[in-house]
C-alpha cells in the first residue's frame, strides 16, 4: 500500500491527478495526524509550500485533514524545505509538512513529510500513514473542542533567515562580493536574497517573481543558463542557483561555468577535514556521484560511502555512521551540523565561507577534481517495466562488459517521474557515450 502513494521523497505527481488531488491530501492529513497523535498535549503541525498555483489547494485540504484529526496547524506561507525541518524542531511541532514538488514544472506538486525531530520520516512510518488514506476515518475523528485549529505564523520566516545567517562563521562577512542568485521563482525567493544582503554581499537577483506558473521554468537549479548569463552580465564574483524548494544547489563562478554538486562536496569535505571538523573520516554521496569525487577524497586519506540516490538514504547512512557532511551530484547537500535535509543557501554560506578564506576567485576555489567523464540520459516511458524486457538487459550486460573495471555503470528508475536513468563514467569518453547510446536505444524500442 505504501508504495502507491509515497515514492523516494515523499507523494509527489501532477496536481488534481491521483495521488495529488485535494481528497488524497486531506486523508494524508487525517492519518498522519491519527499515527503522530501521542499523549496528552495539544498536537500541533507546520505547514509550508512553495509557490505553485496549486500549493493553496493542497495546503487547504491537508489543514481542513489535520484539524479534523485534533491537530493545531501552524501555516507558514511560502518557505524553503529546510526551514520546515527547522521550524518543526524549533516550534515543538508534532509534525512538519512540506508541500512542493522540487525541482519538477509547476504542474506538478507533492506532500514532504518531517518527523518532531525535523528528519524525513522512515519507510515504517509512511507505511503506518499510506495504509490509513484508503480507510474511513470518520469515526475516529475527534469532535467538540478537540477539533484543531490553524493560524498563519508568517512572522516565523525571520527564524529562519537568523539561524541561516549564524551558519556563516562568525569572523566572516560577506562586504565586497557581488552575488548574483537565482531563486527558481520559488520557494527560497524571499529568504535567501535577504540573507545574503544582510551579510554584507551586493545582490543581484533573478527568479525572484513567482506567479504560480513559473517555478523551474527556465530558472533555477535545473536551469541555470539564465544565471550563467547575468553572472556574465553584471559581472558577479558567484552565482547561486537553488531549486523550487530550496533544498539543492547549484554554483555558478565568475566565468559562467557550473560548478555542481560533487565539486561542492570537495570543497567542504577538504575545508572541514582541514579544521577538524569533518565526522567519520569522509563523507556520504549517492551511487551517481563522479569516480573524481571518490579519488580527491581518496588522495586526501578521506573516504566517500556511497548510497541509493535520494537524500533519505543519504541522510540515514549519515545518521548510521557518524558523518556530517553528504549529498547528491544534483546539489542536495546535508551537512549535519546544522540540518536535518538539504539546505540550499546554507550551502552556499558554507562555500562562500571558504571562498573568502582562501582569496581566490571561485574557478579556483571550487574545482578541486578533474571529473571523469560521464553521460546521464532519461528515457520516459507511459507504462510497464521496459527495463525488464530481453533487449534492455542485453544491452546492460554487454555494456558493463565494455566498461569492465575502467568504468561504472548504474541504471535506475526515477523514484518521482517515470523515466529510466542511465549513467555510465570512465576513462574513455568515446566508450562511455557509445554505451549509454546503446542502452538508451534498447530502452526506447522496449518502452515504444
């Protein structure tokens, strides 16, 4: 039953379709507030989005869930996923709830789920919820005065622009950078601006007008060709790009080259082992992170454990084994000692750190590795298990014996859209490509 609705990051699809309808929502309210109802107290859960037309919707329908399962909701407005995770810890929240669907168009949106310790919740525990949507609830409800109530706290943003703004040492500021940000038109559109030009930085800001429509669309971290030229434009020391939700980003120097995920790992793994900071002796990144990752590391004695992708997985081995730093390839970067999930701007703060402390100009500071060459291609398929079919496992097996041990090869679903990725690095970029060909070829027959 969980499998229906929860997928890699929460119930993610396209709105007023199953699972993301306003009826789905209200029952998703309704069950986690009967599975995190405990005890005596009045229970309470936050409730952020981000800035899609049908955030108001879902938000609506999960409070009208919520209030009817005895939950006080506390409303916080458009806010990145982070400071969600944060506000639940730090409003004694039963419950926090992200409504946003990240990186995906804005006619997408979905349901992020946070525990009162501001961590995603475990696949226990969304089982415990999926398996209640489908029931009738009614006669457990409360009613009379146990029925909750809801109230907008939109004054709690400033919590989170403080605790972002203490992220950033001391001694540091910011004076004398020209920054150029772009928020996707998202949810990260009015916080991270202002902590930046509160820290002292010159702001030049883009995806900054969010109308409902336009989150992602030719922004953002999944689109950075619209901060590559304004960086250029207005000749800017950095760019910063994060994604609909803010949790993920991504680097843009004063070039106009990209600097991603992988790159910014390095550079904070180097700079935390350099000050004793850094836990467990490595760090923690997804099977889709670069092989050049995994040797920088290994020539500074420092070991990369790699994980499923998806920051939960990253964040549970995290949790397992001591470390404080992980993330994925795409920017979503969790650095423990101040999060619970992937904070986008408090990432930037962390290498804007660096960048001022070394003094040099961010093509320098944030290429740490020469990455080995690698492809990633998407093949959407409508319906069925093309991965399953003869002709596609062939051609997996035939490629990983091309690549042998000078490469890697991963093939994956999409834990949120129905695509197949494809991935495969080494040495040799002819090969790579030509493997990566092969297979997407056999994928597209198999799923025509």
């Amino acid at each position: 039953m969980a499998k229906s609705y929860f997928g890699t990051d929460g119930i993610r699809g396209t709105a007023n379709r199953h699972p993301m309808t306003a009826e789905v929502a209200m029952k998703v309210g309704m069950a986690a507030g009967i599975v995190f109802r405990r005890g005596k107290h009045r229970h309470r859960v936050v409730i952020g989005k981000d800035t899609r037309r049908s955030s108001y919707m879902i938000e609506n329908a999960m409070v009208a869930g919520f209030t009817a399962a005895g939950v006080d909701v506390f409303l916080l407005g458009p806010m990145p996923t982070p400071a969600v995770a944060m506000l639940t810890r730090s409003l004694r929240a039963d419950i926090g709830v992200m409504i946003s669907a990240s990186h995906n168009p804005f006619q997408d949106n979905g349901i992020k789920l946070f525990g009162p310790d501001g961590y995603k919740l475990s696949d226990d525990i969304e089982a415990a919820i999926a398996a209640l949507i489908d029931e009738d609830l009614s006669g457990r409800m409360p009613t009379g005065a146990e029925i909750g109530r809801a109230k907008r706290v939109d004054g709690d943003i400033y919590r989170y622009i403080e605790f972002a703004k203490r992220t950033l040492p001391r001694e540091l500021s910011l004076e004398g950078m020209r920054i150029a940000i772009d928020c996707a038109n998202g949810a990260g559109y009015r916080v991270a601006p202002e902590v930046l030009w509160e820290l002292g930085a010159e702001i030049v800001k883009i995806g900054v007008e969010p109308d409902g429509l336009n989150i992602n669309s030719d922004c953002g971290s999944t689109a950075p060709d619209a901060l590559i030229a304004k960086v250029r434009e207005v000749r800017a020391d950095i760019g910063i790009a994060l994604d609909g939700d803010a949790d993920r980003v991504l680097i843009v120097d004063e070039k106009g080259d990209i600097v991603d995920g992988d790159q910014l790992m390095a550079v904070i793994a180097e700079s935390w082992a350099d000050d004793g900071r850094l836990a467990a002796g490595g760090i923690v990144a997804t099977i889709m992170s670069n092989l050049g990752l995994e040797r920088f590391l290994e020539a500074k004695k420092l070991q990369l454990a790699r994980t499923k992708v998806g920051d939960r997985y990253v964040v549970e081995h995290m949790r397992q084994h001591g470390y404080n730093v992980g993330g994925e390839q795409s920017g979503h970067i969790i650095l423990s000692d101040f999060a619970t999930t992937g904070d986008g701007l408090v990432s930037a703060l962390q290498i804007l750190a660096v960048v001022r402390r070394r003094g040099g100009p961010v093509s320098e500071v944030c290429r740490r590795f020469e990455p080995v060459p690698q492809v990633l291609k998407n093949v959407r398929f409508r319906s069925g298990e093309p991965l399953q079919k003869n002709l596609v496992q062939d051609a997996i097996a035939t490629g990983r014996d091309r690549l042998g041990n000078a490469g890697r090869l991963v093939i994956r679903p999409s834990g949120t859209e129905p695509l197949i990725r494809v991935m495969a690095e080494g040495d040799d970029a002819t090969l790579v490509n030509a493997v990566v060909d092969d297979i997407v070829g056999a994928l597209t027959e198999a799923a025509a």
